[in-house]
C-alpha cells in the first residue's frame, strides 16, 4: 500500500488536496475518453456516390441529358439519389461506437480530497486520487485495491469471466493477465459485492477501456464480398463500355459515316450497355434481405453486411451470453455419497434433481440438507419480473436458490422457519460464509457453511450419510468427486454445517473452524444454450467453422466449447484441436498464429488485442469472417470482422456501436437463419445480374451489328433506357422475392475469391444475349421486309427484347432447377410484374404521346405472335441448356 501510494505521490488516508488534484487535472486531462473525430453528415451523403456504378449511372445521366431526353435523365439521376439516400439512412450510425464508449464513463465518484469524503464527477478524476467503492457503484476509473471487505466486481463486459471476480490487494506477479489481476479494479466495472477503496491508476484514454477505444479506431472498416466483387465488375463494365465505344467510332470513320452520327450511336451502345437498375436492384435486393432477417430477429444496420453473412466461411463467438445463457446453473449435486443431476438452465426454477443411478428413489436427508444450506447461507433473491426470473445479487447464489426449487424448497417458507440470527460474510481470505439459523422449539442452532471446497473440507470431521447420520469422512474421495466434477468444466462449492447450544445468538470464525459435518457439493456452470447447439450442428453441415473466442477459463471453455459440438480437445501446448490459452498466444508470432488460428477452435483468456490478432489471422488465410459477442472487450473484433455481430439485450451499447448486425434474441441461433437469409440475397442477387447482363449485352450487339452492317439503328437510346428501366423495376426486381431455395444449408460456403458470374453463368448470359440480337435484329429486319414503317420495326424490335426478357424472367428463379421442381406460384410477385410489364408495353406501343415520346407506333396481332414465339423459343432453349449442364455435372461427381 505505501509503495503504490508512494509512487503516485499520494496519501491512502486523506488522498489528494484540492490544488494538488487541479494541477494533476491540467497534467493528465479530464478522466473521458478521446471521441474520434466523425464524418460530417454531408461528407458521409456525398460518399454514397464514390462507387464505380453510382459513375456510371451518372454518366448515363449525363449523355441523356446531353441527347435532350430530360425525362429519361431525371430517372436516372432519381435512382442515383434514392439509392444514396437508402445508404445514407442505414449507414449514419456506424461510427458510433467511440462515443458509446465515453458514455459508459459519466458517472459520479466517492473520493478522499483533503480528508474528506466528497461526490465528483468521475470526469475530475486524476491519477492519485483515492476512490471508495461500494456493492452497485460503477468503477470511475482503473485502480489499484488498497482496501476490501468481501469486494466482489462484475468484469464480464470487460474480460468475459462470467461470474463477479473476487477481489485481493496482494501483490501480483508483473505479466499476470488481465482477467487474473485480482487486486486492480477497472473502470465501467460493476460493484456487485461488499466493500473497498482504491488508488487511480489510469483515467481517461489510459484506462483499459481507453485502450479498447484505441483498438477500435485501429480496427479497419473491411470492404464486404459484394462490394469488391461489384467494384470489380463494374471496372470491368466500365472498360468495356469505352473500348466498346472507341471501336464503334472508329469503324463508322473507317466507313465514311458521319462523325455525329457515330458519336451517337456510341452513345446508344453505352447506354444499352450500362445496366442502370442494377445499383438499385442490389439495393432492393439487400433492403429486402433485411426485412426479412428483423422478422428472424436479426437487425442489419449497414445493407451489404446480408450478403457478407451468406459467404461466411468462419464463426468466431464469443462464450458468455453468446453461446451460454448467462445465468449461472446448478447441474450437479453429490450428497450422502449419492451422484444426482440437475436439469434445466437458467434462473427459471424449473427442472428436477434425479439420481445419476437412475434409480426412482426419494430424495435423501443429505440431499435436502444440502439444498437448505444452499438458501440459507445465501444473500441473493431470485425474482420473477416480465415472466423472466432474475437474480437480484451474486449469481452463483441464484444458482443455488434455483436448484432448491427444484428440489422442491420454497425459498420465503424456508428463511421464514429458520430465522436468521447471525452470518459471517465472505472474505476472500477465508474462502467462505457462514449462517447461524434459529430451528426452533428450543432445539440446537445450526450454522451453515458454504465456500472453496479445500476450505470446507479442511474444516469436517464427519460426513452426512443419505439418512442423514454422520459418518467417516473420506476426504479422498470427495477430492476425486471435486476432480470429476471440475473437469466438466462446473464451478465447485462445498457445503457443510455444524450444531451449536440453543442460546447461542453470535458466530464468529472460531465457532467454524472444526468439527463441520460435510453436507454435499453443488457444481454449476453458465450452461450452453440448447437452440445453439442445433444452430452450431446446422453452421457445420454448412461447412461454416465455429470458433470460441473467450476471456474465461480454459476449463470452462473447453467444457462448453464440447458440450456445444465444437470441438473434442483438450488443453496443451500442440495447438492441433486444443485450448489455446492467452498465455500461449501471446509467444506466438504472426505467421504461428495464422497456422494456429486455422487448426485451433478455442481459444480462452484472450485480450481484446489477441482477439483482434485471431480475426486478423483468420482473414489472412482468406476466410470470410463473422464475430459474435456482447461485451465492451468483443467491440474491438466485432468492427476488424467482416461482420460483427451484437446481442441486442445483455449487449453493451459500444459492442452495438461497433457491429454490423444486432440480434434482438441474443440467441445464437439467429445467426444461423442470418447465414441462410445472407445465402438466399446472394442467390438473389446473383440471379438478376444473371437475367439483367443478357439484356444489356444483347442491346450493344444490335447497335454493334448495325454499324458494322451500315444500316439503320434497330433501337434508339431512348428506347433501350426504357427497356432497361421498365425491365428492371417490373421483371428483374421481381427476383428479390423470390423465396429461399432447398438445400441452400446444406451447400459448402461460397469462395469469396470466386467471381459473382462463373464460368457457366457468363456462357449463359452469352447465350441470352445472342438469343436477344437474333430474336430483335431478325424481326426488326422481317418486320421492314413485310413493308412495315421504320417507327413499326422499331416497336417491334423493343417489345421482342421485353418479351424475351419476360420468359427468360422465369429461367433465372433458379438458376439450376426448372420453375416446375420450385413451384410454379412460389413467387406471386413474379406474375404480378409480368401484368405491369405487359401493361407498360401495350401503352408504349398504343398510346399517341408515348409514340411521340419514344418513337414507337402500333403493331398488328402476326407481329405480336412473332415476339411471343421468339420469347417461347428462348425459354426452352435455356431449359434445355441447364438440364445437359445438370446431366454433365452429375456425370462429373
């Protein structure tokens, strides 16, 4: 005490003085943490157009304008702004985890300046000052423990321990991990228990949470796997479009055409070649996926991080509250020398002890006693608020209550018929507590004791036998029972008790120090969650990695991590299937731990720094990888993940901040139906750009064959923006709906280095876009055989790219199976696009001012049978082409 107190140059009975702490105050700065500096608003609007198709689609915007066709114009830049304004909305609140983090910090604290005790704001904290703490304070800044009494603090957000830690002012060695630095109490921590006071050691952005703050901010915001692979195509789209364009002019030179005809129809192959729907489809598309994942619990909160849970490869998630129910649970007892299992998980008293044997036999005395001391020698209340039971105190005491119900004890009858006279609180230094119960009728006192095993059993003479006489106590055994019961991973507490006379009204530690008679053990855990042990099973046949990445024990994880399904291992030094520890992690260099991230799949006592190391080294190896967790010390690798994931009720608001997803359920199992949502968007995705790109293709081949040719243009730029506009937002969005397809668990986790069209879909879209130039070129050339006007050939030449469209519209609902193996009204909206889409085209054909507008005019019944044969004609031919791909494949596997 006095050399700590020494260095800070301050005093543990008066503290600081007044000017003292304002010097200090002007020195260190005032006890917040650093914001980073945010984005303006506008800045993150206008950065919604920096994207290679938002380019295009302004270019597009742009040439329309410039060929005077302001309509046309004003829709495209429309989209432009509504998909900006899409992005806007879902993204303004993904820099706010830094601000979420300096407000966990405005608290009040109780300090010694001048002697005195007074009230501060804890942002007036300065290294030196002494802090008093109490059961329910939030620790004002990091401190060094000078003082406890049964200090007992929550850390779980900060390390991942998932029971209150209890405190010790001893001296540590100078490498001891965080979660084990007993005698330091860090700021944002929660008081749960008894008394203290503390030295400031850190405040501010010095402060463990400071240094989490900084992780943060290090972490780096990752471009998703459609974003890249969309960036790429649309660099790729891009220089097509202008060598395209290049070739066109040169060659009409070359010919001795015009140069502003040249220029024009370079215009319109640039504007049939733009897809203008897809940056909105995708957006749909993606907007679509997240209504449906609310209705599944999961809240996106930026769009492409649907799609990135559909590729990915590696689950990395956090144990407690993530996995576990964070509800400490009894699941074993051993009374009487009689083995019984507790079933149930939670606070909810729910469940029953049955013997491990078993047999059907009553509950023995030992057991009862047992399970009495366990309400006894207990501080804790076990409530029931909104139909959820909680636990108003320690948890490992609301463990013990809920196995008491179980058994079959109410908790109120029972305190009520052994009154309390008496108690010796727990003090880490003795390892237990102890209750002195009035039993009435004049009989004996009973004193009931609970705490470390190696304490109680130090302390028994006899044992309780299953009829409740005291026997030999075997020591031995009950040690090998204690191994066993470890060794599952269930945290031990020994119970025992012993008579005093009937006057007795005062306990103290020599009244417990021998002679005790060993009642039992209770073993308890933070049980997995049943639902994400099948979501974890389902993750798998999906060929998704599950990962635990924890702060607790290794014992505890390793049980956990088995009982869940993630591994079979254990703990050692290899590596290969085993518990890698902090400790361990540490000594690894980054290319070990690259090896060591990809074989391992728990890793526990880690730092937010090692977590941030593992996601980094997980990415190294090219997998896609998705974080789960709740706590302050998860926030950091939820933000370097490719997509983090939050639990929206026991989460704090920083890991919110941080993630791209909230879970409202907190229940693993969601993630799971997110993978599968992700997996359908991509599908859906890939499936418009599928149906769109023939469209587009088709539409620069016409304008291509017609220049080479020299003759006249098949379609105008005017026409080709209104096939491409009206197409996309009647037929082609119409695939956004389109319902998930079966199996789609069962596939392996699509490559994220594979490009969104393979090489069979980009031989697809070929196919459809030379299909579209025959089908429209030829009948555009029929149509001027058979003496129709120039305006007639034209109309007939769009409507035979929207028919075309049309039948190929239902190609694409899947991109491997006929519409007749998916149901053929499993998608209404398809058929309620198809009517719009038909509507449009009658108006277009029929309607005087839409003749005037686009260049159109009538068309008779022989032409209209023409187009409908030609759409026929494409559909059966991509049917036939997918069924010998099918065959092909088969015969390959």
């Amino acid at each position: 005490m006095d050399e700590i107190t020494s260095l800070l140059a301050s005093d543990h009975k008066k503290g600081l003085d007044q000017e003292e702490a304002g010097k200090r105050l002007g020195q260190f700065g005032a006890n917040v943490l650093t914001a980073k500096q945010g984005q303006s608003g506008w800045m993150r609007f206008l950065l919604q157009f920096h994207q290679p198709l938002i380019y295009i689609l302004i270019a597009a915007g742009v040439i329309t304008a410039a060929l005077q066709e302001w309509v046309d114009s004003g829709v495209i830049f429309g989209v432009v702004l509504v998909n900006a304004i899409i992005g806007y909305i879902q993204e303004s609140k993904a820099e706010n985890a830094l601000t979420a983090l300096a407000d966990t910090m405005v608290s009040e604290a109780t300090v010694l300046r001048n002697g005195e005790k007074k009230r501060i704001p804890s942002a007036e904290l300065v290294p030196g000052d002494i802090v008093l703490l109490q059961a329910g304070d939030k620790v004002p800044a990091d401190c060094r423990l000078l003082t406890i009494r049964e200090l007992q603090v929550d850390e779980s957000a900060l390390t991942g321990e998932s029971v209150p830690v209890e405190k010790a002012v001893e001296q540590l060695e100078q490498n001891t991990v965080l979660a084990e630095r007993i005698n330091m109490a860090y700021a944002s921590s929660m008081v749960t228990y008894g008394q203290g006071s503390g030295i400031v050691t850190s405040t501010g952005d010095h402060t463990e949470m400071g240094r989490i703050s900084q992780l943060i901010s290090s972490a780096q915001d990752l471009a998703t796997p459609l974003t890249r692979k969309i960036t790429h195509f649309s660099h790729i789209l891009l220089y097509a479009i202008l060598l395209l364009a290049a070739i066109t002019v040169a060659v009409g030179i070359l010919r001795g055409q015009a140069l502003f005809d040249m220029f024009m129809a370079a215009v319109a192959l640039a504007v049939g070649a733009i897809p203008e729907g897809l940056p909105a489809a995708v957006t749909i598309t993606l907007a679509i996926g997240v209504s449906r994942m609310a209705k599944r619990k999961a809240i996106i909160r930026k769009l492409p991080a649907v799609e990135t849970l559909g590729s990915t490869t590696v689950i990395c998630s956090d144990k407690t509250g993530t996995l576990t129910e964070n509800q400490m649970t009894v699941q074993a007892i051993i009374a009487g020398h009689v083995h019984y299992e507790v079933s149930g998980t939670g606070y909810a008293p729910l469940g029953q002890i049955v013997r491990q044997d078993g047999t059907d036999e009553k509950h023995s005395t030992a057991l009862s006693e047992c399970l009495r001391a366990g309400i006894l020698c207990n501080d804790s209340l076990l409530l029931e608020k909104n139909d959820s039971w909680q636990v108003q105190g320690d948890p490992t005491e609301g463990a013990l209550l809920v196995s008491a119900a179980k058994g079959g004890f109410n908790g109120k009858e029972t305190e009520t018929h052994n009154p309390r006279l008496d108690s010796i609180p727990f003090e880490s230094q003795h390892q237990y507590m102890a209750t002195l119960q009035d039993t009435g009728n004049g009989r004996p006192r009973m004193v009931y004791i609970k705490g470390a095993v190696e304490q109680i059993l130090a302390k028994c003479t006899a044992a309780m036998d299953e009829d409740g006489n005291a026997n030999t106590f075997q020591s031995d055994t009950i040690h090998q029972d204690v191994s066993r019961m470890a060794a599952r991973g269930l945290r031990v507490l020994a119970f025992a008790c012993i008579e005093l006379p009937a006057h007795t009204m005062k306990i103290d530690h020599e009244d417990v120090s021998k002679g005790l008679t060993f009642l039992g053990l209770q073993g308890m855990i933070d049980p997995p969650r049943a639902e994400a042990v099948a979501a974890v099973e389902i993750c798998q046949v999906a060929g998704i990695r599950i990962k635990m990445i924890t702060g607790d024990h290794p014992v505890t994880a390793a049980s956990i991590a088995g009982q869940i399904g993630i591994f079979t291992g254990s703990i050692n030094k290899k590596g290969k299937g085993a518990v890698l520890t902090g400790a361990m992690l540490e000594k690894l260099s980054d290319d070990e731990l690259i090896t060591a991230a990809e074989e391992t799949s728990v890793f526990a006592r880690a730092t937010p720094e090692q977590k941030i190391r593992l996601v980094r080294a997980l990415q190294a190896n090219g997998h896609v990888v998705a974080m789960t967790g709740d706590g302050v010390n998860d926030a950091p690798a939820l933000k370097q993940a490719n997509i983090g994931v939050a639990m929206g009720i026991t989460g704090t608001d920083v890991s919110k901040e941080a993630a791209d997803m909230v879970l409202t359920d907190d229940n693993f199992s969601s993630i799971e139906a997110a993978v599968e949502e992700g997996r359908g968007v991509f599908d859906n995705l890939t499936k418009f750009i599928v149906w769109t790109l023939p469209t587009n293709l088709g539409e620069g081949l016409v304008i291509l064959t017609a220049i080479f040719l020299g003759i006249t243009l098949p379609i105008l730029p005017v026409q080709i923006l209104w096939i491409n506009m009206t197409t996309a937002g009647f037929l082609g969005l119409m695939l956004a709906f389109e319902p998930k397809e079966p199996g789609i668990m069962q596939r392996q986790p699509r490559n994220p280095e594979i490009p969104i069209l393979t090489r069979e879909l980009i031989t697809r879209i070929f196919l459809v876009g030379t299909l579209l130039l025959i089908g429209a070129f030829g009948l555009f050339e029929l149509a001027l055989a058979k003496g129709a006007s120039l305006e007639q050939a034209r109309t007939v030449a769009v409507n035979t790219f929207v028919i075309m469209e049309l039948f190929y519209l239902f190609n694409c609902r899947s991109l491997t199976k006929s519409i007749f193996q998916l149901g053929v009204f499993s998608n209404m909206w398809v058929f309620g696009g198809v009517a719009v889409m038909l509507f449009m085209q009658l108006i277009y054909t029929y309607l005087p001012i839409m003749n005037r507008l686009f260049h159109s005019a009538p068309i008779g019944a022989y032409s209209w049978a023409q187009i409908g044969l030609a759409g026929l004609a494409a559909y059966v031919i991509v049917e036939v082409e997918k069924k010998l791909r099918s065959s092909r494949l088969k015969k390959q596997a």
